[in-house]
C-alpha cells in the first residue's frame, strides 16, 4: 500500500538528493489532476478555434502555449530530481511555480472574457455573423474557462505547499543549492596559527667565565 506521505522524489534512492525537498505522494496525484485539467482546457480551445479562428483571439493561443509550458515544467521538477539531481534548484523549481500561476491566472481570464464576448455577439441576435457550430464553441470556450480557473486554484495550492516543503527543508539541512550543500558558515578562512604561548625575543646565552690567569 502506498503512504501518502512517502518522499515521492526519493523512489530512486537519496544518494546524491540531499538538496531536493522532500515532496509527498499526494502531491503527484494532484499533479496528474493538473495535467489532466491542462489537457482538457486545451482540447476545448482547440475545438473552439477551429470554429472562430485563434488569429485574433489571444486566449486560445495563450492556451497553447501555457499548455506547452506545463509539460516543460511537469518535466523539470519530476525528471531532473529522480533521474538528474544535479540539475535540480529549489529556487528554480520556486520560480517555475510561480510563473505557472501567473499563466494559468492569465489563460482562464482571456478565455472567459471570449466567452463573455461571443455570448453578447448571440444576445444581439447577429447569429448570421457567426459561423457554424458557433453555440457549440460558446460552450468549449466557458468550459475551458471554467477548468481553466480549477487548475490555477490547483496551482496555488500546489504552491503554497512547495513553499512550505521548501521552508522545512531549509529548516533541516540548511542553505542546500545547486547539486550540494553549501560549506558551513564557520569554515576556517585561512590557516592563519595564532599561539598563546610566551615568546623571548632576546635570548642571549650567559657566557661562561673563566679565572683570570696567575700574574
């Protein structure tokens, strides 16, 4: 049975991985959810664009491109911590997180805007001026919206939890960086040898004497 709290970046063993926070098993189910929700989106902005175009619609292709940028990051922060642990930086992993949010905050809110805009477009009644299908793609482009902001809500909780993993790894092993840990902060600067035993600068050698010779 799986422990939901097992090191899910240790299942090739810690040698060489001391600078890796340590990353629960439910972390990688949440994960999965991501990428499955990425997928999702995509496929809905997919259908959608082929019904009114992506030219001149930022969403869908922000869509696209955020979609490319998750399987990068998917690929860093799980390939190079159990087959690359040199590769692997904490800080970078943190900065990808964060660029991720900002992304998936930036893709739900252009599709939803189109959305909002292909609905008023239909309220009007200028269906003529819209192309086939054109209800169905109304649909794909809320849905993506709707899963969209669902896996940005996934992102932030995937982030804050990185984030706490980080602190208490920070907390356990110290200042771990790139491939190592850094050299403790007492490390002898130079071999300088200081001594606190007396030293006699002038040590001059009594001179014997001798008797003076008979007159």
């Amino acid at each position: 049975m799986v422990d939901m709290h097992d090191n899910v970046l240790a299942r090739n063993g810690d040698a060489g991985r001391d600078h890796i926070p340590a990353v629960p098993f439910w972390m990688a189910i949440i994960r999965a959810f991501q990428f499955l929700l990425a997928l999702l989106v995509t496929a809905l902005s997919a259908f959608a664009s082929s019904v009114f175009g992506a030219a001149f619609f930022p969403g869908y292709g922000m869509n696209f491109f955020v979609f490319a940028w998750t399987l990068i990051f998917f690929g860093y922060i799980l390939a190079a911590p159990l087959f690359f642990p040199e590769a692997y930086n904490y800080w970078a992993h943190l900065g990808l997180e964060i660029t991720t949010n900002i992304f998936w905050l930036t893709t739900f809110a252009l599709l939803a805007e189109e959305a909002a805009g292909w609905s008023i477009v239909g309220d009007f009644g200028l269906d003529t001026l819209l192309p086939g299908n054109w209800n169905a793609a109304i649909g794909a482009t809320k849905a993506g919206a709707a899963l969209g902001a669902i896996n940005w809500a996934l992102f932030i909780a995937t982030l804050i939890s990185f984030g706490i993993f980080l602190h208490q790894h920070r907390l356990a092993h110290g200042s771990a960086g790139f491939g190592g840990n850094r050299a403790p902060a007492d490390t002898e600067k130079n071999n300088t040898v200081v001594t606190t035993q007396p030293v006699e600068l002038n040590q001059v050698p009594q001179q014997q004497s001798y008797p003076a010779p008979a007159a």
